[in-house]
C-alpha cells in the first residue's frame, strides 16, 4: 500500500468523518505503513488526512479501545507489540479460522475464483525479491479464500483478526527459507480447492499456518 492510497480512505464514500478517519488508520496499520512501536500523533495524522482533529481524536479512541494503539510517554499513541504468549494465541486462532475457511471453499469456489488464485500465487512467486509485496499478495490470497468460503460470519472473524495481524510487525517472508515453502503450501491448497477435497484443503491450511507461526517465532527470536 503507497502512502498517498490511504490518505483518502473511504471519504468519498459518505462515511461519517470519524469512521473515515479510523478505516483509514486501519488500513494503514494492516499494509504496514505504521509498525509496531511507532507514534501516532494527532496533530500529524489530522494534517495528512486534511481533517480537523475531533476525527482523529475519535479514531484514536477506537484504535485504543480495540488494543491496537495504547499511550506513550508524552504526547501520542504508540502501535502495539504482541508478546510470544499473544502471538501463539493469535495463530491458534488463524489456524482454526483458515481451516475452516479452506474447507468451505473446496465446497463452494468456483473454476474463475481458482483461477484467481492461482494467479495470485503466479504474482507472489514473481515477487520473490519483494518480501513486503509478497505479504501484500499472500494477504490477498488468503481473503480471497474467506471470500470464497461463502460465509459472511467466517469472513466477519477475519476482518476482526487482521486488526492484531497488523501487530505482528515484519512478515514471516523476510525469514530466509520461507518464501519457497509458503509457496507449494499455497499451490497444494489450490489444488484441494480445484479438487473439491475439502479435507485435504483444511489439512494443508493448517499445516500452513504452523508453518507461519514457526517462522514468526524464529523470527521474534532473531529480534
């Protein structure tokens, strides 16, 4: 996500200000525009958005309250880190959710919504050499796996989880050795789909997201 792409948000979508303000600091939190430990500061977040501050005052409430942001010393917010325990929650969480997407979409996608996927994993191993580019396409493969589940409650507790995925900081495919196995992962769950074995598909989603977390621990290690 460019930076000037979350400048605007879902302002012209005739949001309130204040909801505007906060999807845009969301999704600024989610591409990695803002990473943990860093500073949130009215005053600079009300200027680039071109807005007065009762909205970002607003949005900052929301951040707060949701876990995302919490107060630093002096004036601002600061991006929350998850410690080990979180993380390890988190991806137990992701691992139940994930298999329970994949099952449902070897039930219910269809052959333009697999061809779909596959092309995106053709652009995430095209983008071997950009790790940030590679999350951004591995996150899109994976909501468009929820989207194809078919079921709106499953796609809901995604959204929810995003917000802490924001919190992870670095992507696991800056962890040497991970991009190459994240990619047959993907290319043998898109086969499970294409099949219709759907618990082929739940196997090999949570074996991938295992896999993730193992690669985010040693990252966290490695500091």
């Amino acid at each position: 996500m460019a930076e000037q792409d979350w400048l605007l948000g879902d302002r012209s979508d005739g949001l309130p200000l204040g909801e505007a303000v906060f999807r845009s600091l969301r999704e600024a939190l989610r591409s990695g525009l803002y990473k943990p430990g860093d500073r949130l500061r009215e005053e600079d977040v009300a200027s680039r958005l071109q807005v007065s501050r009762t909205p970002v005052r607003e949005a900052f409430g929301r951040l707060v309250s949701k876990g995302l942001v919490v107060p630093g010393q002096g004036r601002g917010l600061i991006v929350r880190r998850l410690d080990t325990a979180e993380v390890v929650e988190l991806y137990a969480m992701r691992e139940i959710l994930e298999a329970a997407a994949a099952r449902l979409a070897a039930r219910h996608a269809s052959e333009p919504e697999i061809d779909a996927l596959r092309d995106l994993e053709n652009d995430f191993e095209a983008a071997s050499a950009d790790t940030q580019e590679m999350a951004r396409l591995n996150r899109l493969f994976h909501e468009s796996i929820f989207a194809a589940s078919r079921n709106r409650y499953l796609d809901s507790a995604l959204q929810e989880l995003q917000d802490a995925i924001a919190l992870l900081g670095r992507t696991t495919f800056s962890v040497d050795g991970r991009p190459n196995p994240a990619a047959r992962e993907h290319r043998a769950l898109i086969d499970a789909m294409e099949a219709h074995d759907a618990d082929a598909a739940e196997v090999i989603a949570r074996s991938h997201i295992r896999e993730s977390l193992r690669a985010r621990l040693k990252l966290m290690q490695a500091g």
